[in-house]
C-alpha cells in the first residue's frame, strides 16, 4: 500500500543498491502523482490507493469540511449515473448495428454520411417537438375562432385572376393535389389554417409562440452545429500539418482481442484495412504536392483560374435558368398545361444539380489535375451550385410573390401580389412542399429505376461495355448536398409550413434505408478515401451555410413583409414582427417596456460592439497564445528524442569495451536489434502510463525496471561533458 511505503520511522536497514534505486524512484513517482493535475478516477491504482493519492493531495493543515464530505459521495452518484444514462443511451441509439457494419466493411467516411443523415433526423424531431408543445398543442386547447369569409380586396385593377380549381382536369385533382399540397391548404401543414383571437382576450399568445418557434428552432440547430464541428475538427488542424500518425501504431495496435464472432472480425479486418489505405493515400497527396517546383505551381495557379472562369459561367448560367423557369411558372397559371408547370422549378433545380457536377468534372479532368486536388475542387463547385440554386429560387419566389424590384398596383397597395395571391404564405409553403416532395421521389426513383437495372445488367452480361460500366459509385459527397438541400428547404420552410420538418424526418428516415440498400446491393465504395473527423466537419460546415442562407429570407419576411389580408395568424399587421411591440405594450410594466426600448435602440449598440471587439480580441490572443505554447512544446519533444538519440550514439562509442564476447550467448549479434533502445522512437505518441501489479497494494517492486513502468522522461540524462 501507499502508506507503508511513505510513512516509516526508525533507521532503515541496509538494503541493496537495485532496492534503493527502487525507492528512489518510487518517491518519484509519488512526487509526480501529487503535483499531477490527472483527475484521481483516471489513475490506473486500486481504490485504498486512489484514497491516498486524494489525502496526499490536499493541503498540509487544511481539514475537510462536513460540506466536502457530504457533497464528494453525492458527486460520485450523479457521476456513475450520467455515465450510466450515457450507456443506456448508446443501448438504445438509433441504428446503431446499422453504422458499426457500414462503417466496417466500408470505411469511416461512408459511415459518417449515415451518421451525419441521423444528426438531421435528430434535428427535425427536435424542431417538431418544440413547434408542437408550444403552437399546436396550446393552439387545438384555445380552440381558434372559426374561418370567416374570404376578404374581398376593393380597389384593385387587376388583368386577370387565378385560374380556378374547377378549370383543372378532375382527372388529376385528387393525384395533384396531393403532390401539389393543395389538399392541405386548410389543415396545419401551412400557415394559412392557424387563427387567433385578439391578444388582449387571452393569457397565452400564439402568435407570438407562432413567431419565435422558428427563430428558437434555427437558434438550436445552430448551436447543434456548431457543437458538432468542433467535435469533427480535423486532426491536423490542431497538431499542425506535419504531423502524421505512425502506421505502426495502426498495424500493432488497431486490433480488438474481445472480439469472439466471425462476422465482427471480418468487419474489423475490412476497418483497419480501409483506414490503413486512408493513411497511405494521405500521404501520398502529400508527397506529391512538395515534389512541385515553383514553375509547376506557377502554372497550376494559371489553370485553376482559367478552370474556375469557364465554371462560374456554368453557375451563372444555372442560376439564370432557375430564375426563368420559376417566373414563368408563376406567371403562366391560366395556360392548359399549368398542372405541369408546377413542378417547373424543382424539375429545373434538379436537372441543373445533375448535369453540373458532370460538366464540373469534365472540365477538371480535362486539365490533369492531381486526384485530390480534382475530387476537392468539384465538390466545392457543387457546394455553391446547390446553395446558390436555392438562393436564386428564393429571391424568384421574393420577385414574383412579394414584387420585390417590381411595380404592380396590388403591391402598392397591400405589400404583396394581392391580385394572383391572396394567401401568399400558403403559395410559398407550397413551393416549398414541392421541393421537399420531388426532391425524395428522385432519391426513390434513381435508387429503383437507374441503380438497381444498372447492377442487374452488369451482372447478367459481360463484355468491356458492361465491365466499363461496372455498379454505380457511391459517392458521399453528392448524397451529402442531397439531403443537405432538402434540410435547407425545411429550415425555409418553417414559417409558412411549420409541420414541414415532421414531413422531411419520415423521409430522412426512409432515405436511410433506401440509401443503405443502395450501398450494400448496387454500388460500389468510392476509391478515395475520406476521413471520418474531416467529412464530419465538412458536412456540418456545408449545412451551417444552408442554415444562413434559409436565415436571411425568414429574416427578412418576419420583419419587412406585410401579411396576407385573408388568412393566417397576422392578418392586422402590417409585420409579422410588429406583434412583439404590442404584447410589450399590454403584458409588461413601464420600467421593463423602457428597458427592452433602450436594449433594441442604436445607444445600446455602441457599447454591444466595443464589448463585443474587447471578447474577440481576448479569445484571438489567446488562441495565439496556445499556438505559441503548443509550437514550442513540440520543439521541446523534437529536441528530447533527438538528445536522446545522441546519448545513444556516445554510450555505443565510449563503452565497446563492456560488450561480451562474440561467441558468447550475451554478445550484440546474439540479441534482436531494437531501433529505440530503451528510448521512445522519434515520432513516438510518447511515453506509456505506468503498468502496475495487478494486485490490490502497489508495490515498489513493480517500479524497479525502468523500461516497463516509468517513462523514459523521467531519467536524467548525462549531458556530452559529464561523459
């Protein structure tokens, strides 16, 4: 035990030399574990040991107080339950076999797609949740006042009027309407069905739950995010560029000796396999990229920017063909063929997706590029592309329906196209709608109709064109901005379909499957290799900017836009916004209505800001304060392992004296050369904890070879002039 070696009284007997250089470092290590900062649970010892370890620690003189006795139990407790809640929780994780066996026969960065498609999943619930616990649920116990006539907009000179329900064929209503969302347009799916009575008549205010929902959601989401790109920063970026993992740390030590069942050693085969590939290919990028010379790199600069014009015309071009096609839809609802226009704009938006990565590839290829280099520009061409189609459809929809940039009398008059739309939030949740449904029909219809045929006529048939042909290639890059758009769409979507994310989690859950059985049954894993930490990282940093960009417009609707005249919750404002400035009015006393004045005037933003820059100029100087320290303590590794090295070097000159023999069974030849004698290798991850006896009491005994159970660092190591 502890105490029977740190507290002895009377003269000690003489013990050898190899004892005494024991006790020695036995005080040591005792001298280590209490200036240690390594929380007592973490330390590898027996429990009477951690005890000591605790009372050694505290202060000379300074008793526990019944407060510090009484709190350490009940800390413990909350401990072991949190730990234990946490195991429920990976018990009953959603697909959980699902991802292990993805991730074992096809590597992590297959696996994070799925496990990024899960965190959406999560999210929508999320959102759901909070939308019904605080509009549906108070909502249906209020009982809104019943629809009344539709408002008769006087005043308007209008040239034409919508084309009504009874002109479409009845042939394709009850199919239309549906994919259409026609036939929801009176329940809650959009926002023309909620209703309220005035403010003043009741104690909870669903317009205002109604207005902050959204906002809550997104804010969540966000913090969500970002919290999940922190945990998937990417390895180098906080060890540096240089740093590189040991592959030899993968091969001795990457297989896992529980594993009893057949098909578990043969995904963990499949995994280390998949990550040792990562690691060579990795590197390979690498090595070519500083063979470059100056006049090779000179030349790929020029080539990047002739490639990157061509493409941005190929965007330019998109976006411009979005914006026609969402115009004339809108524009051309009496014509015969209107049934067929209302899936214009999501048809053009997906035959732009489709044929853009392609084009995008062939114009890279066309250009040599090294492989990494090629897969990571076209990807960020289609990041923009797909965020930008979305844009250039949101401020379509913002022309025609909110007549921004436009002059027409009805949006003189009532802010809006009132002549074409007099519910416009139902007409934009519907665009919406269509967007979230074709977008899942396409992810049906490729997985049925061109993957599974594809996979079936490869196996049938052979020749070159069917071995050119091959399966289809996965590729998590394209499946990623997939759903990532139509969680875009959603997040857009949430004020004028506030049940549209209850509708993407059902798709979200059935893609999983859809896509999973793609992956198993009709294609094959992409060559490259992602890791998992940077794919997490760059999906999250993708839908954070799908975040933003659905942000703006809601933004800008909530507190610039007058509301529809005829339905919906803000019929009698000219803002959806302005209902906070009366509940402030009629819910708050003077000194808080004064306060919230000051907090949303420009007074108050001039000392927000100089608070603000004084939080950021202290979180960046300490950011390069740790850089700083961290550079340095990397210096001083290098500079160990390098010392060490030499020291090596001078004994195996100044002791050829003590070697055996050469025929004797102890001589040098006899014995496996070690590559670091007793020393860490350069580019080691570093010492090892400490190994101790098995048994209850910690024995001094266990500390007497120094290679097995204390570091290497705490030896002194002689300097050259005391050799």
């Amino acid at each position: 035990m502890f105490r029977q070696w740190s507290v002895q009284s009377g003269p000690a007997p003489r013990r050898p030399e190899s004892q005494a250089a024991s006790e020695e470092l036995w005080e040591q290590e005792v001298e280590r574990l209490c200036a240690s900062r390594t929380p007592v649970r973490m330390l590898p010892y027996a429990m009477a040991d951690k005890r000591f370890i605790r009372e050694l620690r505290e202060p000379e003189g300074v008793k526990t107080t019944f407060w510090q006795r009484w709190h350490r139990p009940r800390r413990v407790a909350r401990q072991h339950l949190r730990e234990a809640e946490q195991r429920l929780a990976r018990g009953f994780g959603l697909w959980e076999g699902a991802l292990y066996e993805i991730g074992g026969l096809f590597g992590t960065g297959i696996q994070s797609y799925f496990t990024f498609l899960r965190f959406l999943l999560l999210l929508n619930l999320l959102t759901m949740l909070l939308t019904a616990c605080f509009v549906l649920l108070p909502l249906v116990w209020l009982r809104p006042p019943e629809l009344g006539p539709a408002l008769k907009l006087t005043g308007l000179q209008c040239s034409s009027s919508p084309l009504p329900q009874s002109d479409i064929p009845r042939f394709h209503n009850p199919l239309w309407n549906i994919l259409t969302g026609r036939a929801f347009n009176n329940t809650y799916l959009f926002y023309g069905a909620y209703r309220a009575g005035p403010e003043s008549s009741s104690e909870y205010s669903i317009r205002l739950a109604y207005l902050l929902s959204p906002m809550v959601c997104l804010l969540l989401c966000f913090c969500g995010i970002l919290q999940r790109m922190a945990e998937g920063l990417p390895q180098q970026t906080l060890l540096g560029q240089r740093y590189r993992t040991p592959l030899s740390a993968k091969v001795f030590s990457s297989w896992d000796f529980c594993i009893r069942v057949w098909e578990a050693a043969t995904i963990k085969k499949h995994e280390i396999s998949n990550e040792l590939k990562m690691e060579l290919e990795e590197g390979r990028r690498v090595e070519l990229a500083q063979q470059q010379t100056r006049a090779q790199k000179a030349c790929r600069l020029l080539t990047y920017l002739r490639t990157n014009i061509l493409i941005v015309l190929l965007v330019v071009g998109a976006i411009s063909a979005i914006f026609w096609a969402t115009k004339y839809s809108q524009d051309n609802k009496e014509e015969s063929l209107f049934l067929v226009l209302q899936y214009l704009p999501p048809g053009v938006i997906s035959l732009v997706n489709f044929l853009g990565p392609q084009l995008f590839t062939v114009l890279i290829q066309l250009e040599n590029y090294p492989p990494g280099t090629e897969v990571n520009l076209t990807l960020i061409w289609c990041v923009v592309l797909k965020l930008a189609s979305l844009g250039m459809f949101s401020f379509s929809l913002g022309q025609t329906v909110l007549c921004i940039g436009r002059n027409k009398t009805s949006c003189e008059s009532y802010g809006y196209n009132a002549c074409d739309y007099q519910c416009w939030e139902n007409s934009v949740g519907e665009e919406l709608y269509k967007l979230i449904i074709f977008n899942f029909l396409l992810t049906v219809a490729f997985a049925f109709l061109v993957s599974l045929p594809r996979r079936l006529l490869v196996e049938r048939f052979s020749g070159w064109f069917w071995t050119w042909l091959d399966r289809e290639e996965f590729l998590v890059p394209k499946n990623v901005l997939d759903i990532v758009a139509a969680q875009t769409v959603t997040w857009m979507g949430l004020f004028y379909c506030p049940l549209l994310p209850l509708l993407n989690s059902v798709f979200l859950f059935l893609t999983f499957y859809i896509k999973k059985y793609t992956l198993l049954r009709n294609s094959r894993a992409s060559p490259r290799r992602f890791r998992a930490s940077s794919s997490t990282f760059f999906f999250h940093l993708v839908l954070l900017l799908g975040l933003l960009l659905a942000a703006v417009p809601l933004a800008y609707v909530i507190s610039s836009t007058h509301s529809s005249w005829d339905c919906g919750l803000f019929t009698n404002y000219s803002a959806p916004w302005q209902v906070v400035p009366e509940l402030v009015a009629l819910q708050l006393p003077l000194p808080s209505q004064r306060a919230l004045r000051y907090l949303s005037s420009h007074a108050f933003s001039f000392p927000l800001l100089i608070l603000l820059s004084i939080v950021l100029t202290v979180c960046i100087s300490q950011s390069r304060a740790n850089a700083r320290a961290i550079q340095g303590l990397r210096k001083q590794l290098v500079w160990q392992v390098q010392e060490k090295w030499h020291l090596v070097d001078d004994l195996s000159r100044l002791l050829p004296e003590l070697s055996p023999e050469p025929g004797s069974p102890h001589s040098r030849a006899s014995r496996p050369r070690s590559f670091c004698p007793g020393f860490p290798c350069p580019g080691s991850p570093g010492p090892r904890t400490p190994r101790l006896a098995p048994s209850n009491r910690l024995s001094s005994s266990s500390l007497g070879a120094p290679s097995a159970s204390v570091p290497a660092s705490r030896f002194h190591f002689p300097s050259r002039t005391e050799l």
